[in-house]
C-alpha cells in the first residue's frame, strides 16, 4: 500500500524553488564570490560594491579583519597582517622558510606536521587563514542572497598537489561551507566562456596572475569539457614582469651595490604602477625618487617594455606548446584561447599569444572574474538547479602518483593528465622470509628521484600473514576522486585480508584536528558545537531519505523485490525517528545503516541505466 | 572485466573509433560523480568506482596496444613481461640498430635525424598494428600466440619513440 507524502511543516520546499549555490575563487592576492541569478552567473559585491576582497585577514587582540580593513592594517601590524596565504597552503615549515625567507610573520609547528604564524589570537595556520576568507565571502553571498547557502564550489589552481587540495577543503570545512567540488581553475574560466556561445572544438586557458603561470588544454564536446592536458610554471607570473621594469630602472639611473628593503618596495610598487599604466598607453613619464639617488626623469615605452620582457612571455608560450604537444593537438586545432588573470591585461600579452595562436584571445568577461563566474555555472547546475543539462567537466590528475622504489627511486603508478576520477592497482610481494610488514610511501611530482618529487604519506601495512620471500601478494590500489584527491586501500590476496589507509597528505590535519579546530573557532565550544552537528546530521539525514525515496519511486518496483524495498524503507523509518532525537552520533550511524542496505540497489541502478541507455543508443545508430 | 562490453562494442581488435567516443560521452553522462552530487552516499560511491572503470575502459580500448592485450587477457593469454617472449632474433638485431641510431644523434644533437628516425619506427610499427590485427581477427591458439609476439614488439618501439619524444623535447627547449 503505498502511502502520500506529507512534510513537516516549515520543512516543505516548493517544487521548482531554486537552491542557493555560490562559486569561489579563493586567490593569492584576491578572492571573489559569484552566483547564477536570472539565469546570469555574476560576482556578488561588499556593502561599498567592491568585488574583489583582497585576500588579507588580520589578527589583533580584539578581532579578526578580513579583506579591504585587514589590508589598511598591513603596514601598522606587517607581522599579524597576513597575505597570500594561498602560498603556503599544504607547505611544511620547511618548505615555507626555503621559497619565502623574506616573510614578516613568526612561524611556529602547530600541529604535528602544519606550520602556524603566531598572532594576537593564538597560533593560526594557512588552512585558518584561508577558512576566514571563505568565511567573509560565505557571509557576504548570505546578506547578498537573503538565506543560507546549500553549497559552494571552490576553486583551485590546476597544479594543486594532493596536499594542497585536501588544505582547501579543509579550509572550506571549517568556514561552515557545503563543499559540492574543488574546481581548477582553467575549467572554471573555460565554462565562463563555453556555456554562452556552445561552441565545440578545443580550448585553450591562458592563465597568467601575480606568481604563477597556468596553461591548460580542453576540448569542448556536446557540453562535456574534457581537460586534455595542463602544464605551467609555478614561478612565472606578473611580478617576474615588474622585476624586469625594476632592473631597467636601476640600469636607467646606473645604480649598483644592494637596496634596502624600503628601497626594493618603493621600486617594486613604482615598476608595478609603470607596467599598469602602459596598458593604457604607449609609453610613461615619471620620475625617480630613491634614496640616496638623485630624482630621475624616466620614460619607458611600450616598445622597450616588450624588449625586456620578451624572455618571459617566450617561456609562456614554450610552456604553451609543450601542454599542446601532451594534448596531442596542434595551434591550428585551438578554437578558442580563454584569457584568465590579471596580468593578461598587458597589451603585449595579448599580442603574442594571438600571433601564436593565429587568432584573437577572448578577453570579453573580465580576467579577474572569469573564474569565480565559472565556478557559480558549475555550482549552479551540482546543487540541482539545471536537472536536464548535460554539462560535464572532466578534470585529470595535474601530477603522476607513485610509489617509492629500491634505491630512493620513484615508480609511477597513475601518470599526469590521466582523466579522473581513476583506480589504479600496483602488486607488490614481501622482499624476506616471514615479513609481516610493509612499508610504502606515496609521491606526487614528475621526477624520478623520491628527493625530487613531492612526499604524500607514508604508512605501513601489517598483519601480512608469514610466508616464504616474495609469496605474498599485496595488491595496493589508488583512487582518485572528482576532486583530484586521493585515498589507498591495501589487500593481501592469497588471504584477501584488506587494510583501509585515507591518505593524510604528509603535511595535512588529521580528522580530529579539523573537528578540533571547528570547535575552537565556535564560542562556548561544546554545546554549540554539538548544535551544529546534530543540525548537520539532521540535515544529512533528510537529504539522505529525500534521495532514496526519489530512487524508489522511480525505479524501486522494477528493481527489487518486496521484501528488499519493504527493508530498505524500514531502515530509513528508523532513520528518521532517531533524526528526532539529540545525538548526532546515533543519526550518523543510522545514516550509515541506510547507506549499507540500499547499497546493492544503487549497484542494480547503476547497470540498469547504462543498459538502458546503450540499448537506446544502438536503436538510435541503427 | 570485459572493457568491451562494459561499451556495449563488439569483442574484436578493429573499433569504430566514432562509436567509441559516443558511447564514452553516453557512459560519464550515466557514471560522472558531479551527476550525483546530491545523491545517496551509496549511489556516489558506486558512481564514482563505475565512472573510474569507463576511464580506464576508455583509455585501454582506444589504445590499440593496449586494446590488444585486453582482448588476449579476456581469451586467457597473459602478455609476457619484457624481453622474455622475444626470442626473434632479427628483430632483437634491429631494435640494436635503432637505439645506436638514436644515441649517435642525440650525441651531435641531430634533431633531424631523430625525426627521421621517428618516422621509420612509426611506418615499421603500422605494418605491426595492420599484422596485429590480421592475427587477432583470426583468433586461433597458434595466431594469439604470435600475437603476443607482436604486441612485445609494438611495446619496446613505443617505448622507443616516446624518447626520442623526450630528447626532441630537450633540445628544442634550448632554443
């Protein structure tokens, strides 16, 4: 018999109500929030209409600043002032102190492997940091919007290692965000651009911002955007352009012998306002006003300014046809050719890489926001609001995964721009008699020396059961999810026992630190705390009942027979009534439940829709 | 798993290589974890393994070595590691020859040479492939067993060709 649904009420949601859903571009020197609203995808502005919100948070004794105000503290409290923040996501200490010796800020070890800057507030590390920009950015889409978010994309760069990404979304976590998908960026600005126009044919992503230059290949099929390959440099960006403007400076004036560090500033913001101003014009007067030189008339032309920084947009563009060669498609193949980043403004920018290209670049959305706008497409169409679009996004792995070998080499296991989601197994057999463990180490980079790549965990498997050198079997397999981050389990064959290990990225927090964190970033911790997790699992519950049901109505009788369906409804009655009550750890175990019994349906769906659909489409050929 | 079911194409070297991508863009249509991100734990889990498995399908079938061995794997011959299952010893003369070819032009750092290079193992490995596929089509013992011998032979010249890849790569970096 079957029974009408009826919802509690104030739980009801009409029909068609769209849901909220925002994308983020959370960057070095600026973040963004954007949203689709009418059908537009448009970045969302402060009280004062800014969109850009520098990313900068500062810490005092009183309070926490985020954006605009943190920013006109930067040069009052340098060493609690922090910015880009961005650089130091997923690093080690180590790490940190060998690429930026230079920074202001006092380092501490926070937890066992991620580094903290010690502040007013208490040691805060980069995820911290990063979660109170997210934060700023969730608050103002909520004021912007008039209600709470169901979800977020958060973007990445496409070179984000497996550390980096996981410290995104823990950032994202902890800033009280529904993570739909950590996006890199490149996709991002293709689908800006791709949607409008539904164009087919491949795409080029020319993404040049203050440090870093990102390079990416797509191919755009029906609505599926296929990421063919991505390459760059991580050291290449619009400050390598203001250094080549500070030595032309310096060579001008014939100045010699080393600057201090307010001489390297003032030089480093003069060069960055030339630069900016030949983007209007063909060439800037302005005088120089060094200490301890005398004031200097200078001009520099565009025409010069091409010349001294020729090298750097050559390595650009050879960095360029290196990502064109892994994609296994030529210049003449390229569509499209996107531009992302501020720095692409430059006139001469724009040039050569139409003069490669053979065609014009697309500048229309503006740099700085074509991401963020990207996002908000992708968020749009996760959280449920374009049921019968077929937009896709096939991300791949940025860097090969592999496994440390005899003599500190690295054997590869899932090479770069492999599509992902992806599983990959590697065997591997115990080296003495009677070893009952093992050790493996994971690494990401594309070196062959374990030095030289990029260490993701480590972990032992035990319990192998004894046997004689090289009987054993231990079949260790690597997934990689949607987000490009990934997780290892481990099986002994001949005995099929089976060790599960998440991969906690050497540097990364571990589930109880990122709980541990939550709960010191809520006042009155413990109650508040749980507050919010029984909402939480509240929530997850309904969602979890409210997705099944619609799978049982839609295909439960063909499906599964009475007794499985009338289980599976049970268990999601049990579900429900404990969702009532206050502990948020038995709704998660009842969730769980559910999860277990209607795993086998999920399965029969599964086959029965790629059945289904391959049947149609042989009908369709014939 | 049979990759070429999971396709729905028939189990045979020779692919239609349009059918291919079509049913590939039907697949992560149905298997794309983005297309249940608000589903039931249990329905992304299994999408997301489902999906992983059509990425590898992929990757395996429109790769006709690759594609190869799949289908000798799926008629129970195993694909012998190495230089173990090459025992022709004209070819094993040949494969000599290439690689002195490839070190003498890498050693005057003859770009040139190395295309050309290129371009023979490419020609020498299409007449593999159109042999490859005359022996699988067939399908007998004997004809899969020679098979596996061409397979090994079509792995160590892309192998080869993948360096002579890197070290064009190099030197036209320098420039």
């Amino acid at each position: 018999m079957a029974f009408l649904q009826i919802a509690e009420p104030g739980q009801s949601e009409a029909p068609h109500e769209r849901k909220l859903a925002v994308g983020i571009d959370l960057g070095t020197t600026n973040s963004l929030v954007a949203t689709v609203r009418s059908g537009r995808a448009e970045t969302l502005g402060d009280a004062d209409n800014q969109h850009l919100m520098p990313s900068v948070v500062h810490f005092n004794s009183e309070q926490v600043l985020v954006g605009q105000p943190a920013q006109l503290r930067a040069s009052e409290a340098p060493e609690h002032t922090l910015s880009s923040i961005k650089r130091l996501m997923g690093r080690s200490l180590e790490d940190i102190k060998q690429r930026y010796p230079h920074l202001a800020y006092q380092f501490c070890q926070d937890s066992q492997q991620v580094p903290a800057v010690i502040t007013p507030q208490g040691k805060v590390n980069a995820i911290q940091v990063s979660s109170h920009i997210l934060q700023a950015l969730r608050e103002r889409a909520e004021q912007s919007l008039g209600d709470e978010l169901t979800g977020a994309v958060v973007t990445v760069p496409a070179y984000f290692d497996d550390a980096q990404r996981q410290a995104t979304k823990d950032a994202a976590r902890l800033a009280g965000l529904n993570l739909l998908r950590l996006l890199n960026e490149p996709t991002a600005a293709a689908i800006a651009y791709g949607l409008d126009s539904q164009e087919e044919g491949v795409i080029a992503v020319y993404d040049l911002g203050g440090g870093t230059f990102d390079i990416s290949v797509l191919k755009l099929t029906k609505g599926v955007f296929e990421v063919l390959a991505t390459g760059g440099d991580s050291a290449l960006g619009g400050d390598d352009f203001d250094h080549a403007v500070t030595q032309w400076i310096l060579a001008e004036c014939s100045h010699e012998g080393k600057l201090t560090a307010k001489q390297r500033q003032y030089l480093n913001q003069l060069a960055k306002n030339v630069k900016q101003q030949l983007t209007e014009s063909d060439s800037v007067d302005f005088e120089l006003n060094l200490d301890g030189v005398e004031i200097t008339s200078l001009t520099l032309t565009r025409a010069v300014f091409e010349t001294i920084t020729k090298e750097l947009v050559a390595k650009t563009l050879r960095a360029t046809r290196r990502a064109l060669k892994d994609a296994g498609v030529t210049k003449q193949d390229v569509q499209n050719v996107v531009m992302v980043g501020g720095s692409t403004r430059m006139p001469v920018i724009r040039e050569q890489v139409a003069q490669f290209f053979g065609k014009p670049p697309l500048t229309s959305i503006d740099p700085d926001k074509v991401v963020a706008v990207g996002a908000a497409i992708q968020a749009d169409i996760l959280v449920g609001n374009k049921p019968d679009g077929d937009m896709l996004l096939l991300d791949v792995l940025p860097l090969s995964l592999g496994l440390e070998t005899m003599g500190g080499l690295v054997e590869k296991v899932i090479p770069r721009n492999t599509t992902i989601p992806v599983a990959r197994a590697q065997e591997f057999t115990t080296f003495k008699d009677g070893q009952t463990a093992m050790m493996i180490h994971v690494l990401q980079g594309e070196r062959e020396l374990v030095e030289d790549c990029r260490s993701l965990a480590r972990f032992n498997l035990t319990d192998i059961p004894p046997m004689v050198a090289g009987a054993a079997h231990i079949r260790v397999t690597f997934q990689v999810d949607a987000d490009g981050l990934l997780s290892v389990t481990a099986m002994e064959k001949s005995t099929g026992i089976e060790a599960r290990i998440e991969v906690k990225p050497s540097y990364g927090l571990s589930d109880g630190e990122v709980t541990q964190m939550l709960q010191s970033s809520v006042k009155n911790a413990k109650q508040d705390m749980r507050a919010r997790m029984l909402k939480e699992q509240q929530v997850e519950a309904l969602r979890v009942k409210e997705a099944i049901q619609a799978a049982l109505d839609e295909s439960g009788a063909s499906l599964l027979s009475e007794e499985e369906s009338a289980a599976i409804q049970a268990a999601i009655e049990q579900m429900m009534d404990i969702a009532q009550g206050e502990d948020p750890q038995q709704i998660e175990q009842a969730i769980a439940r559910v999860d277990a019994i209607s795993q086998a349906f999920a399965q029969r769906r599964m086959d029965a829709s790629i059945k289904q659909a391959l049947q149609g489409q042989t009908v369709d050929d014939i | 798993m049979d990759y070429f079911s999971l396709f729905d194409v028939p189990q045979q070297f020779d692919v239609d290589t349009t059918l291919l991508s079509a049913r590939y863009q039907a697949l992560q249509q149905l298997t794309h974890p983005d297309k249940f991100a608000t589903a039931s734990e249990s329905e992304k889990r299994i999408a997301m393994q489902k999906n992983a498995q059509v990425n590898d399908a992929f990757r395996v079938l429109k790769d006709p070595i690759l594609r190869a061995e799949h289908l000798l794997a799926l008629r129970g011959v195993n694909v012998a590691h190495d230089q173990q299952s090459m025992k022709d010893t004209a070819f094993l003369m040949q494969q000599m020859e290439w690689r002195e070819s490839l070190e003498d032009a890498s050693a005057t750092s003859d770009v040139d040479a190395m295309y050309a290079l290129d371009d023979e193992l490419q020609q020498h490995a299409q007449q593999l492939m159109s042999q490859l596929s005359a022996q699988l089509n067939a399908g007998t013992e004997e004809r899969l067993q020679t098979a596996e011998g061409l397979i090994a032979k079509l792995k160590f010249m892309h192998k080869l060709r993948h360096q002579i890849d890197e070290q064009i790569d190099r030197l036209e970096e320098d420039y």
